[in-house]
C-alpha cells in the first residue's frame, strides 16, 4: 500500500510541475515555478559576491521599476561567461564590465554575459541596467512578488517579499543561499514625493529631485538576497533607543503607517522585551550597529535583515498576563536564526525555521512558565504532519524544502527532544554557542552537519544516529510495553538506533531509566507510563 501511495505521490509532483510549466508557457507572467537554490551552476561557484549597489525609480502608477544594479564581485578563475539570474520579466538594455560594455543574453530567467576577452580572476565591477513590471504577489509572504496597495487614506502601499523566488524576480543577482555580499548592500530607491522607503541598514540621505525623494539606504553587513528589500508608504518613523545585553546604544526604529500611529509605541515596547528575551538565550542582537527595524506591511510579516515587517493590525494575544505576537517575535528570532545563523543549503532550513520555532517556546517560558512552555511544545508536537524528512538530501531548491512543511514544528520538537536527552546546561550553552561562535554566523554558512558535530563535541557524544533520525527520516520511536510476570513489565523499543534516556511513571513514582537496543524490566502495579510528559516523537504499544 505504501509503495503505491510514494507511486501515486510522484505522479502527482510530476504532473504538478508539467502544469506548472504549461502554465508558464501561457501566461508569460506566471512565476509560480520560480524558486531559489538548487544545484550550485559551475559559473555563479567561480563568483564570490562582494557588494550589490541597487539604484531604482519606482513607477507606482504604472507599476514599474527602471534602474540598475552594480555588482561586486571577485573571480576565483578566469572564465568566458559570466552568470546572473533576472526573472525574465524585466528587459536588460546595457551591461557594463569594469566601466566597458559587453554583450549579453537574456534566456530562461538568466543573463548570460560575455566579452571580446575572457574575464580575469580577481575583482570585478559588473553594472546591469534594465527595467520592467515586476510580479504580483499571489500569497505573499510566500509566494513572493510585488504588492500594489493602498491604506486606508488611499495612500500608495508598495511591499516586496522574494524568499521562496529569490531576489531575482526584481534585481539582478547570484540566487543561492551559499552566497551573500560580504561588503553589504547601497539601496538608492526613488519614489513619488511624501512616500516614504523602509530598507535594511541604515538611511543615509534622503534627495529631493522635483516631485521625487530618492532614499539611500546602507547596511554594511552580509545579508542574503531575499532580504534586500524594501517597502513604501506614507510612513512615520516612531523610534527610540535600545541598550543591548553587550551595552552597544540601538535605534529601534518603527516605519509605521501614519493612521496607526497611536499602537506604534506598544508594539515597541513589546519588541524590547522580545530582545531581552532572545539576547539571554542567543546573544546580542545581532545587527547592534546598525538598527533594530520595523516595517508595517499589508500581509503577515517577514525576516527581512534589520527591517523585519509586521502585518498583524496589532492584535495580541495573552501569555501569563503579558501582550505576545507569534508573528512578530518570530520573524524577530530570525534576526539570529536565519540572518545571523545561516543555512547553506535549503536543504537545512530546519536551522533557521525549526530553532526560531523553538524560540518561541522560550518566550512563552519566560512569560508563562513551565506550564505555557509544555502548552505550546505540545502544540508543535501535534502539528508535525511526518510526510517528508526534514532534510531531504543536499542542493535542494527552496520549494523542495518547505513543501515538507514539518521545518517548523518537528524542527522546534527536536530541539524540545535533543535538550532532554542532553540536559539543560549543556543544551542551551552549545546553542548560544551555535548562535556567537564565528565559526557559524555572519560571513559564514552552516549545514545541519555543523550543527550535528557541534553538539555531539559539546556533549562528548555521538549524535549523529540521533540527528538522523529525526532530521532525515520519518520515523518515530516505536515503543512497547509487554507485561512479562505479575506487576513486572518489559519496555523495549523496537527501532533502538542508540541508548535514550526515558521518564517512566509507576505506582513507586517516576523514574529514570536508559533504554537501548536490550528491553528494561520495569516492576510496577500499574501499567507504566513511559515518556509521560512527551520529550519524544513515539508510538507505544501495550501488550
């Protein structure tokens, strides 16, 4: 029966994509095959990414944008071909290599760029001029595009979200997670006079061109693609400072709309403890030297790098007496985990979405209690749906990823599993380290087996079988429990891949017991409950 529902599956996917292609094909607007990442093409591996500097008008009448991106980059080879990725909505009409024109090829959303000469290893300067109608975004945040509104005045409300697509379907760009601008990113964005630009980093100036503002926005650290946004609107920036765990001064900046201008300071008052929170388990807010941003958007918010967006019309809920939004501490936890801590690969995006999942649970530890954590532990437990592993393999597209969907919760439920197997002191030290270490944040990338090594060297343990098993398998603890002899039971687990620590509740009380491989004999009057609290993902069989 399995084997033909895989069968049934694969037919399923396979006609998917074929619609998808054909969908294409017919509606020239249609990007819904877009994704990001994937297998790695041998000309983007020759280019390091060093700086993106994004000069753009924006057309909100006529839903447009005409600019160019120059692109820093450095060689590690001489080579005949260089390789960008554009949606092929927009029309490229200039490519400049070092300040010289060169020929180029637009095909099947990529710019194919050569020369006379071949291009020599070392740094190179490539400015791309184009212009076009961005996508609409159909779902947004995640299927990703442009968003034309307009708030309640009737004030222009333009938003971008790209993270399943990439920051190709509006600039050009090197669209895979293992690559991002060492130097950082200049963001040069012209609008209609009173609108307001909210981008990442810092603003630097704003120019007054006759009845246009251009806003020019910097940040200086690495930052992945899709977080190279920006939103407008009839803004108003409500701020005030913040003083870090570290002692660095923070602005905590809100661009909020201005009929909501009265929820602005509450929301920053709950955004600072939010920070507490997440600077006592991961460290310092990551980005300390530039700004803690805010962005309000028409849809549910973001991760984008110091300006994450919120879209939740302030509606909050109550945790152990204290105002609390998923989709604002979520997305904030981000700022660590996913713009600090970064996934090389799609492939391990539980990284990034499983343990700001989890973070959440810290939170509401912190507010509520035990009691609120194991609520909402629980509630992550029941989500996980186990269709797909987790980790499905290497150099997987985005799309392949999340259409696993488990990433979430079963990534939150596995960090809630692996702190009971190797304690709480341990458990949160090695992830603060996962969080400040060098080694693992900023200019560099992690994989799910960095994140493997580094607790089983903390722990002094070998992690991996667990690792695999909750990260690349579907399976769960297969637990049974067979009375042997009066009051005398025998718990064994039938799939063992390691020795695990078990709380077992009997008439005596709880006890903790190791099982492994052979069953242990348990004495009890009544039938003993095993994992009663719920640390691992089981079935149990009572026999």
């Amino acid at each position: 029966m399995r084997r033909n529902l895989t069968r049934l599956f694969r037919i399923f996917i396979l006609f998917s994509l074929v619609w998808a292609e054909a969908s294409s094909q017919s509606n020239p607007r249609d990007l819904s095959y877009m994704t990001s990442g994937g297998k790695l093409n041998p000309l983007q591996a020759n280019m390091d990414i060093r700086h993106y500097s994004l000069v753009l008008d924006v057309d909100i009448d006529h839903k447009t944008i005409t600019g160019y991106t120059e692109t820093e980059l450095i060689l590690a080879k001489n080579t005949d071909t260089l390789l960008f990725d554009l949606a092929h909505l927009y029309t490229v009409s200039k490519v400049l290599a070092d300040q010289q024109p060169v020929s180029f090829t637009q095909a099947d959303d990529k710019i194919f760029i050569t020369a006379k000469r071949p291009f020599m290893a070392g740094k190179r300067n490539i400015t791309i001029y184009y212009g076009g109608e961005p996508p609409i975004a159909v779902r947004p945040p995640w299927n990703g595009g442009f968003t034309w509104a307009k708030d309640s005045h009737n004030n222009p409300w333009v938003v971008i979200n790209c993270q399943m697509e990439g920051g190709k379907i509006y600039f050009p760009c090197k669209d895979h997670p293992s690559d991002e601008p060492n130097e950082g990113v200049d963001m040069k964005i012209t609008v209609p006079k009173g609108l307001v630009v909210a981008g990442p980093g810092l603003l630097q100036s704003v120019t007054l061109q006759k009845n246009k503002e251009t806003y020019h926005w910097k940040t200086r650290y690495t930052i992945s693609n899709y977080c190279i946004i920006f939103n407008i609107a009839k803004y108003k920036l409500v701020s005030r400072n913040y003083t870090t765990i570290a002692g660095n001064v923070v602005p905590m900046q809100f661009y909020v709309l201005e009929e909501d201008t009265a929820y602005a300071n509450q929301a920053l008052a709950i955004k600072e403890r939010d920070t507490r929170v997440l600077e006592k388990y991961f460290g310092e807010y990551p980005w300390a030297q530039e700004k803690i941003g805010l962005a309000e958007v028409p849809n549910p918010g973001m991760e984008h790098q110091t300006m994450i967006t919120y879209g939740d019309k302030f509606k909050y809920q109550q945790i152990g007496g204290q105002l609390y939004s998923a989709n604002l501490f979520h997305e904030y936890a981000h700022e660590w985990w996913a713009n600090k801590v970064t996934n090389k690969d799609w492939a391990h995006m539980w990284i990034q979405e499983g343990i700001a999942t989890y973070a959440e649970a810290l939170c509401y530890y912190e507010m509520g209690g035990m009691d609120a954590y194991r609520e909402i532990i629980s509630a992550h437990r029941r989500g996980i749906k186990n269709r797909k592993p987790m980790v499905q393999g290497d150099e997987v597209t985005e799309a392949v990823t999340y259409a696993g969907g488990d990433i979430y919760v079963k990534g939150s439920f596995f960090m809630h599993s692996l702190r009971y197997l190797i304690g709480d002191s341990i458990f949160l030290a090695t992830l603060k380290k996962l969080a400040t270490d060098p080694a693992y944040t900023y200019d560099n990338f992690v994989t799910s087996t960095d994140v493997e090594q580094l607790f089983s060297r903390s722990t002094g343990m070998d992690l991996k079988p667990f690792f695999d098993f909750y990260l690349r398998t579907t399976d769960v603890l297969d637990i049974q429990v067979k009375e042997t002899a009066y009051q005398t039971y025998q718990v064994s687990i039938q799939n063992a891949f390691m020795e695990l620590p078990f709380d077992i509740q009997t008439d005596a009380g709880k006890q903790r017991v190791r099982i492994g491989k052979e069953p242990v004999t348990i004495k009890s009057k009544n039938i003993p409950v095993v994992d009663g609290e719920g640390y691992y993902l089981k079935k149990i069989t009572i026999r």
